[in-house]
C-alpha cells in the first residue's frame, strides 16, 4: 500500500481508549455525587438559615440570574417529577431546550445529557430514576415495581 495516510489502529490502542474513557467517567461520576453532597448541604444551609443563605447584595443582575439558573439535573428532576407518565429522551431533551442556557449545553455538549441520565438512574433516595422500557420516570411516580435499570 505504501500511502503516506495509512492508520495503524491495534487492539491494545483501542483497549487503552476504553480503559481511559472508563476511568473518566468513574471520576465524572465521584465528582457528581460530591456535587450532589454539597448541593445537599448548601439546601439545608438555606433552610436552617435562610438570611445567612440570602445573596450579597453587590451581585449584578446578571450573575443573579445565572445563580437562580437551574442545572440540567435539578431541571430535569423537576420534568420528571412533573410529569403525568414516564418520557423518552426526545420529550425530555425538548423540554429542557425551552431554556436557552441548557438548549446552549445539549448543543455543545451532547454526551452531556446521556451522561446525566445515567447518573440519575444510579441515584439512590427521593431523586432515584427509573427506566421503564425506553422512557423515565421517578422512581417513586413509577406504577411498576422492579423496573429500574
């Protein structure tokens, strides 16, 4: 063959891949349930003492906003707990797209939104997910027992 352009992949290459891409998301995934850990405290935080938790008044409107602005995780926990039966991904993705910043982040990031979903369904307590065929619900909203994967 001869050409300057050939490619050489090995299995041992695409075995490193693998191994980094796993290692990755375990570390994406203790970094969440850190998140989560701390998002948990900051919420008692507000509700034990709400005036401690108030914003600094010298915040522009601008960094405000962008504090009240909810994650694609809180947003679509909120779907999820909203919703009148479980929804697939196109519904769920749609939804969330009504707000420009996380539309901005599901055009960006697209492996993003997998990713969280994933993580939600890992989750264990009140905001556990379940999978019921190829459709989400929360896991206490759900009418079948067992289902979650």
């Amino acid at each position: 063959m001869g050409d300057t352009n050939d490619i050489l992949l090995t299995a041992a290459t695409v075995r490193e891949w693998q191994d980094e891409g796993a290692k990755i998301d375990e570390e994406m995934n203790s970094l969440q349930k850190r998140r989560d850990e701390i998002t948990r405290k900051l919420e008692a935080v507000r509700l034990l003492f709400p005036q401690i938790s108030q914003q600094p008044k010298n915040l522009s409107a601008v960094d405000a906003l962008e504090e009240q602005s909810e994650t694609m995780v809180d947003a679509t926990l909120r779907i999820l707990r909203s919703a009148e039966s479980p929804l697939g991904h196109s519904e769920i993705r749609a939804i969330l797209s009504r707000d420009g910043r996380l539309k901005e982040k599901l055009i960006s990031s697209p492996n993003y939104y997998y990713t969280m979903i994933s993580r939600l369904l890992n989750r264990t307590g009140d905001d556990r997910v379940v999978k019921i065929g190829d459709r989400y619900a929360m896991a206490n909203k759900s009418s079948i027992d067992g289902e979650a994967s």
